[in-house]
C-alpha cells in the first residue's frame, strides 16, 4: 500500500513539474527550434538581457505588479475595516458583491474596463493596466484579511482605546500587527494575479505597452524566442529561493515560539 502511494504521489509530481523540467532544458538548447538539440549553451540568457523590448515588458510587469498590489492592499484593508463595523445583514450583503469580479469571467471584465476608460476618455496604457489591475485585486485582497479581521479580539483594541491611545495608534499598534500575516498574502496573492494575468490587460493596454503575458501571445504568431524560456526558467527559481526561504523563516518562527 505504501509502494502505491508513493508511486501515486511521483506521478502528480512528474505531472506537475515535467512541462517546467522541459522548460528549463530549451532554455540552455543551442537550438532555436523545439525537439530539436544540438547543444548546451548560455547565449538565450545573454541574449535575453539585450533585448529591450522584453526587458520593457518586464518592468511593466513587475512595476504595475507591485503597485496595483499595494494600492489594492490598502484600499481593501480600509475597505475590511469598514465592513466590520456594518451589521452583519449589511456585512453579508457588501461581501457577496466584492466576490462577483472573482466569480465574474475575466473578458468581462475586461471589456466593461476598456468600454469605462475610453468613456471617461482615458487613453489606453500604462495608466489603463495599472487601474485595472487594482480593481481587479481588491476583492482578492479582501478574501484574505477579511477573515482574520473577523476573528480578532475586539477588546485589545478597546483596552488601547481605554489606556488612552487615539482610534488610529489603536489601530495601529494592536490590531494591525495582528493582521500582518493576511496583510502579506493579500499582497502576494494580489501581486501573483496582476503578473499572471492576460485578458483584462490585453483589452486594456494601449499600443506599444506591454507586460510578459501579452508580449508572449503577441510572439506566438511567428513563434516564441528562447529568451521567454529563459526568462520563465528565471522566474521560476526565483519563486522557488522565495518559497524555500519563507518556509525556513516559518520554521524559525516556530522554533522560537516553541522555546519560549
């Protein structure tokens, strides 16, 4: 029973990680062509921090990614904190209509953004993605503090209020620290969208702006470069030296807590 298991969980793994595996092994093939190796080499790496265009749609990604992922973090926190002081019909009700644009299908989205911008004669762009995105995120970042605000003690923070701290330290030095943890995955959730996403930018981007997901599909076609295999196996281990170092760091943190 223990052989079937593991050999169960070995072919999820190979599932999940052979298409990454493969992946990796085009971005050092000598190559331009798939299923055809002649080679190891390095050039597609070298290759990839000379081109501006790619290098372009990756600050893109990465600036309107951190941005809209702050502004969208803040605006659901206030967003979180109002909502708690509603009653709980009221509650229920704002809640259910902050998870319709989760539940909504992504070119809906996108096209009513587009339809709003161009009406409010707002031209297409920069500006465009980044509003986009942080409409699109605040809902998500709701669905991570909410919970946790919810669960709170309120009577720390009204001992704060009666040793003679005003609403905002209160708030500040009590209940804030307290929602650190959901406050950081709703920013990395957030964050994880607006890079991953392709539909709602792509109908709201203007011409000569690009993230990675749109400068992807506009290469499919006449086929994509080795620099995106490259780019993509970068990518990846970074997200896995930061999966493996906040592992480690939780680990820490409880070793601590259980000492003392």
């Amino acid at each position: 029973m223990n052989y079937l298991k593991k050999v169960y969980l070995a072919t999820i793994f190979l599932f999940l990680y052979a298409p990454i595996g493969v992946l990796i092994a085009q971005s050092f093939n000598a190559s331009r062509y798939r299923g055809h190796w002649t080679g190891v080499t390095l050039d597609w790496y070298t290759k990839l921090f000379e081109d501006d265009r790619i290098m372009n749609a990756l600050s893109n990604t990465l600036t309107i990614g951190i941005s809209s992922a702050a502004i969208a973090t803040v605006l659901g926190l206030i967003t979180c904190v109002a909502m708690k002081e509603l009653s709980r019909k009221w509650r229920a009700t704002f809640l259910s209509v902050t998870n319709v644009p989760i539940l909504n299908a992504d070119i809906v989205t996108g096209i009513s953004l587009m339809l709003l911008f161009m009406g409010l004669g707002l031209r297409l762009g920069y500006a465009s993605i980044l509003l986009a995105h942080i409409v699109f995120n605040v809902p998500y970042v709701i669905l991570c503090i909410m919970p946790q605000l919810m669960a709170l003690d309120k009577s720390f923070y009204e001992a704060a209020l009666d040793l003679g701290a005003s609403p905002f330290k209160a708030f500040w030095s009590v209940v804030l620290p307290e929602l650190r943890p959901s406050i950081f995955a709703g920013f990395l959730l957030a964050f994880t969208m607006s890079a991953d996403d392709f539909i709602i930018t792509h109908f709201t981007k203007g011409a000569g702006v690009d993230t990675l997901t749109t400068a992807i599909y506009a290469e499919l076609k006449i086929g994509i470069h080795p620099e995106m295999y490259a780019l993509s196996t970068l990518v990846f281990f970074f997200v896995l030296i930061f999966v493996l170092l906040f592992a480690i760091n939780r680990r820490k943190l409880k070793h601590a807590e259980d000492v003392f």
